[in-house]
C-alpha cells in the first residue's frame, strides 16, 4: 500500500508548515486528489492516522477534495470535463488532448493551531489558516 508513503511524505510536508509559522499543530488538512493521481483517497484516509500518531497532526482532520478531470483540446481549443477512461474533447470528440486537471495531488490549505498572543501564559490556542 503506498499510500501509507504518501501519507508520511503529507505528514513531513504539514510538519514543515507548522514550523514555519511556529504553530503548536495542525487542526485540518486538505488535500485535492485527482482520478489519476494514482492514489486511492480511502486508502489514503485509512493510512493517514497510522502515519500522523504521535505527531502534531494527530488529531487533525483530513478533508480529501476530489479534482475532476479536465483536458485542453489541441484541435479545437477548448477545455471540458472528461471521464478516466475516455480522455476527448467534449466539444469537437478528438482524441488529441492534453491533461489540465485530474493527476494532481495537492496539500491545499492546512488549519494551524497557535498559542494565542494575547494570554502569553495561557494553554489556549487559536485557530490559523494557511
């Protein structure tokens, strides 16, 4: 199961963004996963707490965003929704298409927690988006 990989490459990516805004940790996690992606989204969301305990993104929730597939026509210009196994122009049906969206996976947004300023001495954390 590679998505457990994945997952732990997610969390070393999260990981990196709470140090950089010196947060406590994470709260929410999104990610946008594409069709094609080559990732399965509820393997990934099974392997996400097996790779997050006894981090800072142990408690945070993991939203996975699905992505459609979009392709760019190289004959006629145009952009449409396509099916997974059926990659054409929706406008004109050629076949001569390019991938705009439905391979990504992306970290999209990550909910921080940090220690709130104005009670320095204070456990309370506040909610950051980032």
């Amino acid at each position: 199961m590679h998505e457990l990989a994945v997952a732990q490459a997610l969390i070393e990516q999260v990981e990196g963004v709470i140090r950089q805004h010196h947060a406590e940790r994470a709260s929410r996690i999104r990610v946008r996963i594409g069709p094609l992606a080559g990732v399965v989204p509820e393997l990934l969301a099974s392997a996400f707490p097996l790779a997050a305990a006894g981090s800072r993104m142990a408690h945070a929730a993991l939203d996975l965003v699905d992505a459609p597939i979009t392709v760019r026509c190289q004959t006629c210009g145009a952009e449409s929704e396509a099916a997974i196994n059926r990659l054409v122009c929706a406008a004109c049906g050629d076949w001569h298409t390019q991938i705009v969206s439905g391979d990504e996976l992306l970290l999209e947004s990550v909910e921080l927690e940090t220690t709130s300023a104005l009670a320095p001495n204070s456990s309370s954390l506040a909610p950051k988006h980032v």
